[in-house]
C-alpha cells in the first residue's frame, strides 16, 4: 500500500484480477455512472459493514 497524497490518512490500494471479472465491474459501475475505483469501494466498504465473514476455498 502506498500513502495517497490526496488526503491525510487515506491509502491507495491495487488490485490484479481477470480482465472479464474487471469488464464486468466496469459495467456495473458505469450504470451507475460512477467510476471504477468508487464502485469497488462502495462494494467493500458494505461487505466491511455487514459484518459477514468471507469464506475461501482453494481451487
């Protein structure tokens, strides 16, 4: 993680995923006419909130 210099105490983080994963978010969030970054930062932050637990299986 890097320190974002837009805002004291915020950071940036990257992420590397599928390209057809990416597409698909990337229409998700133009429906909604927001950017990339603030769709998946919305999606985060509610899956922080609700409390669940992520579950991971190997494949």
């Amino acid at each position: 993680m890097a320190t974002n210099p837009i805002g004291k105490g915020t950071k940036t983080i990257g992420i590397n995923m599928d390209a057809k994963r990416v597409d698909e978010l990337e229409q998700r969030a133009g429906s909604m006419h927001i950017s990339l970054s603030k769709y998946c930062k919305i999606v985060l932050i509610r899956w922080a909130e609700s409390g669940e637990k992520l579950r991971l299986e190997e494949r």
